[in-house]
C-alpha cells in the first residue's frame, strides 16, 4: 500500500475546496465530501454502558436513551443533538466540520439525586466504503476491511490484525483493545486483546492508501473492531454523580496519508495522550 503525504497532514487545496458537510438523522451522522470514496456513516451514538460489561449479556450493559436534533446549520458544517438517557442524565453534543475534520464536543451532566452508571458510550464508525470492501465477510475471524485499519501499540503504527488475536469471549468475532487506565472488566464483551494501546488515536487507510480516516475521544474506554465493518474510539464518561458535570470531547480527521503528520496533529489535540504521556 502506498501512503501519499501532503505537508503538515492535511489535504491539498485541491482536493479540499470546501469544507466536510454532517448530517444526523435516526440515530446515524453522515460525513460526506467528493473527495471521499463516499459518505461516512456513524450509528451515532449506538449505546450507552454500564460497567461489568466485559462479560455480561449485552443487554444488561446498555441503558436506554432517546436522541433529538437541536439545530442544523444551513450550510451543513454544525449539529446540535441532545441524548437524553433513562436514567435522567442529559448529553448535548456540538459537532462542527471543517476541511478535514469533525470536531465533537460534549457535556454530560446529571441533573438528578441519583449517581448515573453511564461508564461509556459507542460512536459506531462504518469504514467499509472508505476502505473499499463490502461487508460480506465483516464476521469472519479477520474481515478484509480490518486489514487496513491501525493504532498505535507500544508507540508505533501497528496494523491490524495484531499479534496475538484474540479469539474466545462471551461474543465474537471481533476485537478489542483496552488502555491501562481502564478497567479491563468494562469494555466490550469481544474478544479482548493482550495488548494496551498507547493512544486512542485509531483508523483506517482508504483503499487507494492516500487518505486517511483517524479518530480520537478524549477520555477514551476502549478500541474497537467490530463486527459490521466498523471501527470504534469508544468515549468514557465514567458515571456522573448527582448534579455533576462532565466535558468529554472527539475528532475524526479526513486528512492525506502522512502518519508523522496526523501523529503530530493528534498530540496537539489531544496532550493528554501524546507519547510523553503513554496508556
């Protein structure tokens, strides 16, 4: 595969003659421009978690919530969308495109007398169109689309699929990476790698290799492949207790094949996680 660099990581003006344009409709964002291999969807957002996750039915993981559109912008660079969950808490999203990325900023807050148990939720990114392959063989052990999807193990670039690959848990296939800081009993019930992220910053190369889709959430739960040719940046909450307050905040970035430069990008993003900062 040939990895295309333009300077600092980001798009020449050719290919980025106007802004990435979102919409939301039933629970899916859509990112789309003419330069991408074609609209990326989300399942935005398709659950919120309780803890204890790792090996339990999945129904009893995700608590309910309902999701409505506050505002669109005319020109299709800014949603407002409110979740509201069963338990009372209440999350406003902002999401904002620009030339080569999707900025997502967050406000969770309980505004009831009871401690919410929402430890996470799942921004569920369906790569196989950016990627080039079908989902037909999306629930194989190691699906094509996955062999072009990446993180960063031990500081490094590292596609996948990873040595080791897992292969047993409550469900599968799948796979699921987990950073030191979180507890290894609260991501999803998939196979569950050895291995420990050294960053949340993860995502795909398309299928001509000269772009790339990456994302990041910061808190982060865990990372995941799963099994509709997706791939997640799962972003924690990590329960709110009554009457609190809590900023979580995201980006995808559509930007040209130069890992040096995203690497930098994200760690200006995202300083809590840059390489100084390691898990």
């Amino acid at each position: 595969m040939c990895f295309l660099a333009a300077p600092g990581g980001r798009l020449s003006a050719a290919d980025a003659k106007s802004p990435l344009k979102v919409t939301w409709e039933k629970n899916y964002l859509t990112i789309a421009h003419d330069r991408l291999p074609g609209p990326i969807r989300i399942h935005y957002l398709e659950a919120y978690c309780r803890p204890g996750s790792t090996d339990r039915e999945w129904r009893e993981t995700v608590i309910r919530h309902k999701a409505e559109l506050v505002s669109s912008s005319a020109d299709g660079r800014v949603i407002k969308i409110r979740d509201t969950l069963e338990d009372g808490v209440v999350v406003e999203h902002t999401i904002s495109a620009s030339d080569d990325e999707v900025d997502f900023r967050l406000v969770a807050r309980n505004p009831t007398d009871r401690e919410s148990q929402a430890h996470w939720a799942q921004p569920c990114v369906r790569v196989n169109q950016f990627t080039g392959h079908t989902v037909a063989d999306a629930r194989t052990l190691v699906p094509a689309y996955a062999r072009q999807c990446f993180l960063f193990i031990e500081g490094k670039l590292t596609m996948l699929p990873t040595e080791p690959w897992a292969d047993k848990a409550r469900y599968v296939p799948g796979q699921v990476y987990c950073p030191r800081q979180v507890d290894r009993n609260d991501v999803n019930p998939r196979p569950l790698s050895p291995l420990v992220p050294s960053n949340g910053l993860c995502g795909s190369f398309s299928a001509d290799g000269r772009q790339i889709m990456a994302m990041a959430w910061e808190p982060y739960q865990e990372i995941f492949q799963g099994v509709i040719a997706c791939l997640h940046n799962d972003f924690r909450i990590g329960g709110l207790r009554p009457g609190e307050t809590k900023n979580i905040r995201g980006k995808i970035y559509l930007v040209a094949a130069d890992v040096a430069a995203l690497v930098k990008r994200f760690e200006a993003d995202f300083p809590e996680q840059a390489a100084k900062n390691p898990g």
